[in-house]
C-alpha cells in the first residue's frame, strides 16, 4: 500500500490520487468489494466511538440515534453495494439499427477517477461514507471534506480511513469555508455536495471553474399535507418521528404543515400526545438530541420570535421541567405564520413546525408550486383520488406517502433534489451510475457498407439515403 502522509498539502493529495487513478483505470471486482469491505469494518470495529463522537460533536445526540440514523442507512447502503457492483460494472450490449449492421455495440461502464465528497453536519457519517462507498463501488478514488461543525467525529473519521486505506484511495481534509472553498476548487472528475443551498451555489460556481459534473443534495422546505381524509391521531406520530427526529436537524424533516382548516384543535392534541410517546420526559429526554451550535440555536428562536410579532399562534409542546442541555430546544408549533417571515422564507432545520390551514386541496397544491421545488413531500390520508391529485400536481425531490423520511432508506430508489433542493441523486444503480463513465463503444465490421455515405455524393448515394428515408 502507497502511504501518502495525510497532512500534505491539499493540491498534493489531489495530484497523488489522480496519478493513481489514471495508473489504474481497470478497477477489478476484487479491490472494489475489498474498499467496501474495510469500510464495513470500520463501521463494525469503530462504530460506538463514532457515535461517541457524534455524541460529543452535538451535545446531547444518543448513540442509538446514530446506530439507526448513519449506521442502518449505511449498512443497507453497503450491502447494496456489495451485491449488485459485480452485476452493474459489467458491459452492456446494446441493438445496433440496421444501417450500421453488421456493426456490434455496447457501453462500457468505468470509473470516473478522483470523486471529492463534502458533507453537512446533521448525520456526519452516512452522509460523508455514504457518497464515498458508492464512489468506491464504482472504482474511483475518494477525497472526503467533512464538516467542521462536528469536529469530534470528522476528526475520528479521518484517522480510521487513513489507517483503513491508503492516501491515494481515500483521504480525508478537514477545515472550515476556506479549506471547503479551495477543496471545491480542485479539478475533480465529480464533486459530491451535501450542505445548504446557499453553500451549494458556491460550489456549483467553483466546480464550473474546471468543468467537474456536480452532485448537489441540497435542503429547502420540505412540506407535510394532512388530506381531510386522514386519521389525525394516527400521522401525528409519524409527522411527530419526522420533525423531531435529530430535532427537526434531517434535511427531509417536513419542513411545515398543510391542515384542512378547523382541525388545528385537534392536531395540536394529537402531536402533544406523540411528542410524550416519543420524548416521555420532553425535550430533556436523553433520545431528543440537541441543536448542533449556539448560534443554529439562537436562529431557530429567532424565527420563532418574529413570527410570533407577526401575529402567529406560537405552543410550546411538552416543555420540560427537568435538566435541560442548553441546546434541547423544545419542540413547538407555530400556526399560521405570515408568508413574508424568515420561518416560511427559510429551512428551518430544527424542532419548529409551522401550520398553515386549508380549505381546499388547490390552495395546498398552489403554496407548494409557489416557492422552489422541495426535497421531499409527505402527504396523509385515505383518500386515493386526493393522493393522486398532489403526486400529479407537484414536482418535489422525493415522496414518502403515509409516513415520512423512510424513502430515503430504499435502496432502488434514487434520492436526491430538484431545483433549488439539488440535482443529481443517489443510492442503488443511481449512485453507482452518477460515479460511472458509461463509455459507448461501436464495433465496425469488416463488411461495413459505410462507405455508402462517402463522398463524392452520386447517384448511388442518392439512392441510399432515398432508401434510408423511407426506412427511418
Ligand atoms: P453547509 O452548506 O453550511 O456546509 C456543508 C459543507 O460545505 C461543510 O463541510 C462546509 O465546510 C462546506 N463549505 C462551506 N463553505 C464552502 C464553500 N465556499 N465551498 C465549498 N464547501 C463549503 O451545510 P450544513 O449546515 O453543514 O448542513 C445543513 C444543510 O445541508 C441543510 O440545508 C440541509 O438541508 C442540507 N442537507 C442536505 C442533505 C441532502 O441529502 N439533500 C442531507 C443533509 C443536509
């Protein structure tokens, strides 16, 4: 194994893993299930110091949280992986049409060569080994540009892949918005972005510098409809799971609410009830995790505050009146904030759930349409013909239909954003093919008629395309 000292300056990281990659550009099945199989080990040896570090990185963020969170995804992520890149690395035959017969094709699918990875804070391991195993599936070399929010782990992280592989197959960097900035800088063959949209843009722009294909899995407010057919008592708990989850700090927890109008009563009881199901002690429940950063959490009360001054119902559910970390922000809901506050302008990424009423399903559809297009969707209820009206009436990311966040856990779905939420997307074969060249390739015969189409263009030609016109 090359040991290339991780502490080399950036660009020479870069230039070691390109030579490496250009070196071996046939990547064998062997070595491919052999990166992932260290990246399993890493996970099975080293997980409960990772979640420790994830642990300290937040505060309070429980381990089991982690376990099912990061590990969960990423095991089922891996062992897609394991599975099927035998299968999907393979050539693909293709038809060859007629007027290129007896030619043969396929597409040959290679590495694309050096991937950079950076992640967001919120769920620092799946959401930084996840893109960097499905990279490796696909043959390439990988560079991992953690979060500095979460230093503990980013930090651990680093130090067991560096002991797991060598610097030129995968490396980690770590460092803040200047480190990020001249990382995204890099010519990659592909930059894989997690974070904020604002952020996102920023590395759009660097990436187009070196004409490196992007893929952006960004945020945005993910909305939550309630059909008038639904069991309110029944999706409470489920919209309670989705929001409070990590304390609302998921990029798919549903961002806000849309309730037929004059059932607010009746939701506020049903999510305080869930909220004590899932936290029985509140916000003070060792399972409810904290905000990440004081000043994530001094913005979280921030929007809160101004939409209160802008006339919105503000309920605090199941304040706590035990120890509290200073960071357990209790949940809240906030009911018919205005459209011009920063709460419906922005992501919120925290334990605050705005409500907004509706009386017909238009009205709901026609709030979605009106601002960027969402990373996921929820919709409740029964009623099939409704369900069928916002699948058709919307353009969203993903969708989870009576539930919420759990498409992000199949496999053969792509997950990703649209628009502002992202582009590009992951997972299964998707992910595989996004860190994939699918390379044509057309074999010519020897009894090839192409010289048919060769100059200079006589009668016969014309008789050929005269053919050919009536064929095509
Ligand atoms: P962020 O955009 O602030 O930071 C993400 C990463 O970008 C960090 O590693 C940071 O160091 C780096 N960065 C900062 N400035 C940079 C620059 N100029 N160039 C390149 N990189 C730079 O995001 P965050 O606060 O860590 O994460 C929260 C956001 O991420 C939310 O918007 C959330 O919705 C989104 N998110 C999206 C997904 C998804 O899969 N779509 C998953 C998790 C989080």
């Amino acid at each position: 194994m090359t040991q290339t000292p991780p502490d080399l300056p950036l660009r020479a990281l870069f230039d070691a893993q390109f030579q490496a990659s250009r070196a071996q550009i046939d990547v064998p099945l062997s070595l491919r299930l052999d990166r992932l199989c260290r990246i399993r080990a890493l996970i099975d040896s080293h997980g409960a110091a990772l979640a420790d570090a994830v642990q300290a990185d937040f505060g309070v963020r429980s381990p089991k949280l982690t376990e099912v969170a990061d590990f969960f995804v990423l095991r089922a992520l891996i062992g897609d992986l394991e599975r099927h890149t035998g299968a999907w690395m393979k050539t693909r035959r293709v038809r060859t049409p007629l007027y290129l017969q007896p030619a043969s094709a396929h597409i040959q699918r290679q590495p694309l060569g050096v991937v950079g990875v950076i992640g967001p804070w919120n769920y620092p391991l799946q959401l930084t080994i996840g893109p960097a195993a499905t990279a490796l599936a696909a043959g390439n070399r990988v560079m991992i540009k953690p979060s500095e929010l979460t230093p503990h782990s980013s930090g651990l992280l680093a130090t067991l892949l560096h002991q797991a592989f060598s610097a030129d197959e995968v490396c980690v960097v770590q460092g803040g918005a200047d480190v990020a900035h001249e990382f995204a800088s890099l010519p990659f063959d592909h930059l894989f972005f997690t974070g904020s949209t604002l952020v996102g843009r920023k590395v759009a722009a660097a990436a187009a510098a070196n004409l490196t294909p992007t893929t952006l899995e960004l945020g945005g407010k993910s909305p939550c409809i309630v059909d008038a057919s639904a069991d309110l008592d029944a999706v409470a708990i489920k919209i309670a799971h989705g929001k409070l989850l990590n304390a609302g700090q998921t990029c798919i927890a549903p961002d806000y609410l849309l309730l037929p109008q004059g059932r607010e009563a009746e939701f506020e009881r049903a999510f305080a009830a869930a909220v004590v199901r899932l936290f029985p002690t509140g916000a003070a429940h060792p399972d409810y995790a904290s905000i990440v950063s004081d000043r994530h959490h001094a913005r979280l009360l921030a929007l809160v505050d101004e939409a209160q001054a802008k006339g919105a119902r503000v309920v605090e559910v199941a304040p706590s009146s035990g120890s509290v970390h200073v960071r357990q922000m209790t949940p809240v809901l906030v009911f018919q904030p205005a459209a011009d506050t920063r709460l419906m302008r922005e992501e919120i990424f925290g334990p605050v759930l705005p409500v907004l009423s509706y009386t017909k399903l238009d009205e709901a559809i026609a709030t979605i349409n009106a601002g960027p297009r969402p990373l996921a969707l929820y919709w409740f209820g029964s009623d099939g013909a409704s369900r069928d009206r916002v699948l058709r009436g919307t353009v969203s990311g993903g969708v989870t239909v009576n539930d919420t966040l759990m498409h992000i856990a199949h496999e053969n779905l792509p997950f990703g954003g649209v628009g502002e939420s992202g582009w590009g997307a992951y997972h299964g074969e998707t992910g595989f093919l996004r860190f994939t060249q699918q390379k044509p390739v057309l074999v010519q015969s020897r009894w090839a008629a192409g010289s048919l189409f060769y100059p200079p263009y006589g009668a016969a030609f014309d008789r050929v395309m005269g053919l050919l016109r009536r064929w095509l």
